[in-house]
C-alpha cells in the first residue's frame, strides 16, 4: 500500500526541528577506550558498563579515530577461535590490542593477510580508522540518515571545539524521544506495519535438525518477503555468532523444537559470557546463555525462560512504536498466533521510512532492512559528519 510523503511530513518535521542536543540526558557517562588497550579491557569494559558500543581514542594522535562496537568483539573471537588453540585464543584477548586488531583487519581487506602484523615498523603507521560522528546541532533527521546511509546503529555527537564526546546517539534514544513527544495524531501511525511495509518478512519451513529458508517471494497482500535466518535453542554459541557474521546481521531468532519463538540472540549478548572462561563458553548451548546472563540491562526472565519482546504484522505502527520506546529495546520478533517466526522489525526499519519517503511515497534509499544488513562497523570507507 503505497505511502504518501504528506503523511509522515508531522514525524519529518520532528526531526528537522529537534538537534542531538535534545538527546543529552540529564546525567550519565560515556565509555571511551583508548586504542592501546588490550581486547580484553574492551569486553570487560562493555560487561561493566552494559555498554554496545564505545569511541577509540588514540593518545598517539590525540583524536578520536573510530568506533569499536559488539560486531566487532564479535569478528574478533571469531577470528581467534577459528585459528588458534584454547591456549592461544585466551592469551590473545589480554595481549592483542584494539590498534593492533584494527590495523590487522585493514591488512586483512587489502593483503588477505591471516597473521597479526606486530612489527616495530607497522607500529609506528598504525592503520587509520575514519570516524562518523555527528556535531551537537545536528537535526535528528540528518543524524538519522547518516547513521542508516552507513548501517550504523549508534555514533558518537562530538564537540569539535573541545573535542569532548557528549553521548552517544542511536535510533532507539531518537525513538523513544518521538514517541515521549509526539502531541499530534497522524494516520500513518493506524495503519498496520504489513500495510506499510515497515520490516523483514520470511516464511520458515521449521527443520529441527536443519534450519532452512524460504526462497523470496511475496506474500497475498504484496509485502516482500526475503530469507529469514534464525538459530535453534541447542544452537552452540560459536555457531550462532557465524551465522551473524555469514550474514551480516546482529540478531537472530531462536526457535524451540516445536518451531515457535523463544528468544532473540544478539551480537551484543557476547559481552555476557565470562571473560576468564570465554573459550569455553562458546560452546555452550544458546539457550544456556540467554538464561545465565549477567549485567546491569540484562532482559529478565519469566517463569525461568528469557523474555522475548514480540508483535505481529498486523498490529498498528502506534502500537510497535510504544512497545519498542517502553521496553527500551532494539527490535521485535514478528511471530503469527501460532507463535512462528513471520519476521523481525527493527527501530532502523521505522525511522528509515520516516526519513526515505520521497513525495510520492517511493523510497529515496532502498537499502535492505536492519534485519538483512550489515552489522554496524568501525571502519567505514570515509569520514563523515553529520551538521
């Protein structure tokens, strides 16, 4: 169902008018890690502090040269598991630096290299990583669209005159504010998230022993369906980490041995696991994992089973929306009443189609869904700013 511009021009104008200013909370602190700290200060530091994502300063240079995000922790057990013994993948995490990874990750992209390059020379030319920030006056709508334009899920607002970071924006935080103080109605927002076509859809042919995607097609009301991936609860955590990785997304949904939904794993719930016993723990079964996590903003359990934020497509935008802002949550598992996968939406989904709308309701950037796109990066191809 097409979409006119006019009906999001309320939402629109909302975030032309409000600047990432308005997103400064009252009191909080934002984590910065320095490049020369070892990989495991950044695990213990994002386990601490119930953080995602922090900015990497580099002392050498005195600026900030980049994101290090949970992808990132993500690629990095990743890589380590799959190349080095038990031994080696434990004393790596305290030895190898976030300079030292970045630097080897550019090295991989050009060279294909396999092997951390920890030579003097290389030392002295650490790799440079190119920052997206977004300046204190920006709208929301221009932040928005800079941080969607490079599949990311947070940035950092930066001071240039003091080089200070004032907080970190994301589309959950830009979210809950529209949704704090939107005093006007608009229609769009009583049309169901199917009818406007907000989120990724799949259909799942349930395989306990394999999991298996449906080719993409539309459904009967013309809403495009793409593969959906998904993990099951016996799903080792290493493995669910590789399917995150093969394809390029930060969540999954996990599925029971009857089909249905029973949790969401993401790239974030790594930082959860032990650090002492981190090899170990990565064989451990998802749903062990989802049950013993640990932290200051862990989602609790009910009746001893993790707590699984759900909607269906045919409930109002209004309704995701509230649900979304409430629970302070990234995304919603999209299940049928049978409690079967159906899809996922996410908050990039939404504010994609209140920033990408062109005046005849078409698209202005088609880029795939939160659900189906890249994973939030460090290293993105140029700087960029949003003003």
């Amino acid at each position: 169902m097409t979409v006119q511009k006019s009906e999001i021009l309320g939402v629109e104008d909302f975030l032309k008018t409000h600047t990432a200013y308005d997103l400064l909370p009252e009191s909080g602190k934002v984590i910065v890690l320095d490049v020369g700290l070892a990989i495991a200060s950044a695990f213990q530091a994002f386990a601490e502090n119930s953080v995602r994502s922090a900015p990497l300063w580099d002392n050498r240079r005195q600026e900030y040269v980049g994101m290090i995000t949970s992808s990132d922790l993500l690629e990095i057990v990743l890589e380590l598991h799959t190349h080095l013994s038990q031994e080696e993948f434990e004393e790596s995490l305290e030895i190898i630096t976030i300079r030292e990874w970045n630097r080897w990750k550019r090295q991989k992209q050009t060279q294909s290299k396999t092997q951390l390059d920890k030579s003097d020379a290389a030392a002295e030319k650490p790799a440079r990583i190119p920052l997206i920030f977004v300046h204190p006056e920006a709208s929301l709508y221009d932040a928005s669209r800079v941080l969607l334009n490079n599949h990311l899920h947070r940035g950092p607002v930066i001071d240039m005159d003091t080089q200070a970071v004032l907080h970190i924006i994301t589309h959950a935080r830009i979210l809950r504010l529209i949704v704090s103080n939107w005093r006007h109605d608009t229609h769009v927002l009583d049309r169901t998230i199917a009818e406007l076509g907000i989120g990724t859809y799949g259909k799942v042919e349930f395989n306990p022993q394999q999991e298996k995607k449906k080719e993409e097609s539309k459904d009967k009301d013309g809403t495009q369906t793409i593969q959906l991936s998904y993990i099951l609860e016996g799903t080792s955590v290493i493995a669910a980490m590789r399917v995150m990785q093969d394809k390029k997304i930060s969540a999954l949904p996990v599925l029971g041995a009857n089909g249905g939904v029973v949790g969401i794993y993401a790239s974030s719930d790594l930082s959860y696991l032990p650090l002492a016993h981190l090899h170990g723990a990565l064989q451990l079964p998802v749903s062990y994992a989802l049950k013993h996590r640990s932290g200051l903003n862990v989602p609790r359990l009910v009746n001893g089973k993790p707590l699984v934020f759900k909607c269906k497509k045919t409930d109002k935008l209004r309704v995701v929306l509230r649900n979304l802002a409430e629970n302070n949550i990234h995304r919603l598992v999209i299940v049928g009443d049978d409690n079967k996968l159906e899809g996922v939406i996410s908050v990039n989904d939404i504010l994609r189609f209140f920033t990408s709308l062109s005046p005849d309701g078409t698209s202005t950037n088609p880029t795939p869904s939160d659900s189906a796109s890249p994973s939030p990066s460090s290293a993105p191809t140029a700087p960029t700013a949003a003003k």
